[in-house]
C-alpha cells in the first residue's frame, strides 16, 4: 500500500533509480561504445530501465489517487456506494442509514451550546 504522506517519488525510488538503472545504462553505453553492443540492443535496454520506472511511478500515482477518493468520501457516500454496487441490502442500507442520522443527531446534540447561569 502507498503511503500518502510520502511524494510520488520516494528516496528509496530514486535510491533504486540511480544505483541500478543508472548503472545498467552506463554499463550498456560503454559496452555499444566499445563496439561490443548493436545500437538496437542499447536503446532496447535503456528504453526497458526507463519503462520500468515508469511504470513504477505510474503504479504509485494511481495508488495516491485511489487512496485520496476514498478518503474523499462521507460515510454516507460510501454507504450510497455500497448499496449501489449491490454488497448490501435494501433492509442493511436503511439500518446502516438510521445508524448514520442517529449518529449526527448525537453530534448535534452535543455541540448545541447550553446556557448555564
């Protein structure tokens, strides 16, 4: 799971990046520059490290992005999507509905402001 509070890029991302795919692509430059590699071979395994953390990078934006429309979501929402989806009853939907309105009628009740004097 993706951690929301860190970037989109983490150390350990770039960690890897320039340890491994770094290295990878320098090795294989000087060996096509040592004439011991076709050209072909080259871009192929360069374009490889680049699409490998390309997608990397992709996996983990799609990840954030699923973690923040969740979060995005009331309880309500999410009680409407659940319903919607068919993962629960028409009696769950209406007892998990009278669970929420009781629930923010007690908030209510409690943040009302009483007159002490």
């Amino acid at each position: 799971m993706v951690d929301p509070e860190e970037g989109l890029i983490t150390d350990f991302m770039l960690g890897m990046m320039i340890v491994f795919g770094a290295d990878i692509i320098a090795l294989v430059a000087l060996l096509w520059a040592g004439g011991l590699l076709s050209t072909t071979v080259f871009v192929g395994v360069t374009g490889a490290v680049v699409a490998v953390y390309a997608v990397w990078i992709g996996w983990r934006w799609w990840q954030r992005r699923q973690h923040h429309k969740k979060a995005d979501r009331t309880p309500l929402d999410e009680l409407k999507h659940q319903y919607a989806a068919g993962e629960i009853t028409d009696a769950e939907f209406e007892r998990k509905l009278d669970q929420l309105v009781e629930a923010d009628e007690r908030v209510d009740d409690e943040t009302e402001p009483t007159l002490d004097r």
